[in-house]
C-alpha cells in the first residue's frame, strides 16, 4: 500500500503539495511586532502548503522588504493577507445601500475590468 496523502482541488490550484494554510499573521496596525515572520511563511510553503504573510501593519516599504525576502527563501507559492477597506466597491449614484447590502455578484461587476480579467484568467 503506498503512502496516503490529502490532496483536493485548491492544492492544484494553488500549486501546493497539501491543503494547508498559514493564517496570515504579521505586525499589528499599532505596530506590535507579532504574528508569523519571514520565516514561518517560508517553512509552511517549503513543507508544501501555503505560508502567508500578514500585510496589513507593515508600511508599504515593509511588506515590499518581506515579500523580497520570501522570494529570495523559496521559489514554492505563497500568499500576502491584506485588509481591504469596507467601501472599496463604488456604488452607483443615488444608491443609498452601504457595501454590506450589495451581494457579490454585483460587487464582482463594480470591479475594474483589469480585476475582472484577473480573474478570468485564474
């Protein structure tokens, strides 16, 4: 009998040996330095799941720093978590429903057309 593995659809398209994923954790947006460094994020991609970066409280030259610090530790896939804020989708004018009131397939076609081919493509 050979060896078992979990293996599911988001592995393939990830390109990840095994569904597991590193919450993304990094410095706290008062600027606690906690959460999953460089490192963390580079063994559980190295390991075959998907090590994943907490973006959020670094300054743009920061997560710019880590993410060219994972790059040079390991060619396997990684992600980055960022916090979006609550109003990121425009709404149409004279529509007075705040973003939570919109159902994501409206959300997906108030999105610019360089995202929506993004993720036709993916």
């Amino acid at each position: 009998m050979g060896k078992r593995t979990l293996r599911t659809p988001l592995c393939d398209f990830l390109g990840i040996e095994y569904p597991i994923l590193s919450a993304g954790m990094g410095p706290t947006l008062i600027g606690e330095n906690t959460g999953a460094p460089v490192e963390l994020v580079v063994a559980v991609s190295e390991a075959g799941g998907l090590g994943v970066l907490g973006g959020s409280g670094f300054t743009v030259d920061e997560l710019r720093e880590a993410i060219r610090e994972i790059k040079k530790l390991t060619d396997k896939p990684y992600g980055v978590d960022l916090l979006l804020p609550k109003n990121i989708v425009e709404l149409p004018k004279g529509s007075d429903a705040g973003p939570s009131a919109i159902p994501l397939s409206q959300a997906l076609e108030l999105m610019p057309q360089a995202h929506k081919d993004w993720l036709k493509k993916n």
